[in-house]
C-alpha cells in the first residue's frame, strides 16, 4: 500500500514537469516564429548609370605659399597663428629694421647733397658756356666743367640707387598675404634671428577654398579622360561624397613613371575636406540611361540579392552587366518597382521574416 502510494505521487510529479516542459516549448516556439529579423529596403528604378575610373590620392590646396623673407635679420613680430584666415595683402611678419631705417636716412641725406651739387653743377655749366659763346673762356675749361656735370648727375645716380635700395629692403621687412587662405604652419617665434640661407618659411599660407587631387594614369585609360568631364571625392571622414571635375590632363607620359598626370578639382568652400588626407577620386567616362543600377552593398556575393515579397525576404540570382565603384547594372534576375534589401541582408537565409526598418 505504502508503495502504490509512493508510485502515484511520483507519476504526478512527472505529469507536472512534463506540461511545464511542453509550454515552455510552446512558449520558445511562438516567439521563434515572431522573431523578425530588421531590414532596410529600395525599389528597384530605372535611372541613367555613370561608368567611372576609379583612382587613389592625396588631398592638396589649390594654392600653397612658403612666407620667406628677403632680408635677413631679427623677426619682430608674428601677426597671426597657426589656422587664422588671411586675405590678401594681410600683414603677416614683421622684421626688425632699425639698422635699416637708419641706413635709409642716411642715403636721404646723400641723395639732397648729390642733387645739391649737380644744381650747382648745371649753374656753373650754363654761365661758362655763355661765356665761351663770348670767347670770354677756352674750349678746354668749357669741356672740364661738361665733365664736372657729367659727374655730377653721376653722384646723384649712385645716391638715388642706394637710397631705393635700402627703401626697397625696408618695404621687404613687412611679408603680406599673396592670396586669401588658412595658417598651416608656423616656423619661427618673435624675437629670432633669421637668415634667408635657411630657405625656411616662417608661415605655410595655403588657399584651401578648393582642393585638387593630382592622379597618375596608364596608358590604357588616359584616352578615356577629358579635361571638363565629372569627378566625385570620396573620404573616410565624409559621409557624403565631394562633386568636381577634371581640370588638366597631361599629354604627354612621365619618363620614368610611363604614366600621364591628371587633376581634379572639388569644391571646398565650407571647409570639409582637408589636405594631406587620403581619398578615392571616380572619374565619370559614360553615363547609360533608363537602367536598374543597384547599390554594390546590397549584393550578397557575386551574383544574389534578397528581394522583399510581403513579409518574407527571398534570395534571388541577378546578372551584372556593368560595375562602378558604388553601383552596379542589372541584367537580368531584378525588375522595376521590385523591393530588394539594402542593409541586413548578411543575416538572412532565404524565407527569412523580416521587418522593414526605415
């Protein structure tokens, strides 16, 4: 009796934990089933293609200045920083020239006596020769005071070639802004001596309004290239890509290289790009209308794309007729108005339930 008894109980308990285990099932398996996984989708459009050349390259101003004095000598003053903004004809560097100012005024003063002295010169000229018109003097003191003239303008000459030399060192000692553009770099501190010798630029002024892209192209491609034709700029740090254009195109191929130059301008008027950086230039070559074109991160591997039909994402085969460095072409395997996955499509398998993300 004892044992009976001890049997039920058991035969209950397990009863217990055998519906406890099959709702628990149950449970696991609807939320299986309502577990969607987020995606994000485009309609597939008819649009016109751009086949491009894609290259790589550094990032540079349009216009670089290396602030360089003339005359050497102690810097006086330093007027702006490293990223101010200049215009043209801002002054940038100041010298000292005391020495210089002293010089200049001493030469001032050799110019008024050289003149002085050729005004007397000429006086003494015109009197002579009226008196040798008279026969009142000889040819020969006539000819010493031509000569006496002829010195004369001679001195003031010399006079007036220092004392516009020093004027010009003078004007020299104050650097000015060639062109608008940003501080890149700074080399020298108020107070140091400087030596022309050196050839180092106490500022880098660089306009970076707009930025090109020089880029080194085959033999192959540069007959694909014309000067004028579109260009995008791509860099990590933009989410964006930059327009331009291809603005020079060599024509004739570097002898040690074999390939020809190119450059590309983009437009950097509020500052977004900088150079020295790296970026990635797509140089348009042929534009192809009324064509589905796809974004590459939407293709699986070479050839499949998830399309979205209700609720479920289905993978499908496609052909690629062409490719750029973004986008490809499709062929065949995806038509117009067709939702497709663009962002997700990595975790999905085919028939996955999906859930369309915005």
């Amino acid at each position: 009796m004892k044992n009976l008894k001890y049997t039920l109980i058991l035969a209950l308990i397990m009863a217990s934990l055998l519906s406890c285990s099959k709702d628990e099932a149950a449970t696991d398996s609807q939320t299986y089933v309502r577990r969607a996984v987020p995606v994000k989708v485009a309609m597939a459009k008819n649009q016109t293609f751009t086949s491009t050349l894609a290259y790589s390259g550094s990032l540079a101003a349009i216009q670089t200045a290396r602030i360089i004095p003339e005359i050497p000598g102690k810097i006086e003053v330093l007027a702006v920083q490293i990223g101010d903004y200049v215009t043209p004809g801002e002054t940038l560097v100041q010298m000292d020239v005391s020495t210089l100012l002293l010089q200049k005024k001493q030469a001032e003063a050799g110019v008024a006596v050289a003149q002085a002295n050729l005004l007397d010169a000429q006086k003494n000229w015109e009197r002579l020769a009226a008196l040798r018109s008279e026969n009142a003097v000889s040819q020969q003191q006539l000819e010493k005071m031509k000569l006496g003239l002829e010195a004369a303008q001679a001195q003031l000459s010399q006079a007036s070639a220092g004392y516009d030399l020093l004027k010009m060192q003078v004007d020299k000692s104050r650097l000015k802004a060639p062109f608008a553009g940003v501080i890149t770099q700074k080399g020298f501190q108020p107070g140091d001596l400087y030596s022309p010798a050196s050839m180092m630029p106490v500022y880098t002024l660089q306009n970076v309004s707009r930025i090109k892209v020089e880029l080194q192209i085959t033999s192959n491609e540069i007959s694909m290239i014309k000067k004028g034709q579109r260009a995008r700029l791509t860099v990590d740090y933009l989410s964006e890509a930059v327009e331009g254009s291809v603005t020079l195109v060599g024509v004739a191929a570097d002898p040690m290289s074999k390939t020809f130059f190119v450059e590309c301008q983009f437009d950097n008027s509020k500052g977004q790009l900088k150079a020295g950086t790296f970026g990635r230039v797509g140089i348009a070559i042929e534009e192809i209308p009324d064509v589905i074109v796809i974004p590459r991160k939407s293709l699986i591997d070479k050839s499949h794309i998830f399309v979205v039909e209700g609720d479920h994402a289905y993978q499908r085969s496609i052909t690629i007729d062409r490719e750029s460095l973004d986008d490809l072409v499709v062929k065949s395997g995806l038509t117009e108005n067709e939702a497709y996955v663009i962002s997700g499509a990595y975790v999905l398998t085919d028939s996955s339930l999906v859930e369309i993300s915005k």
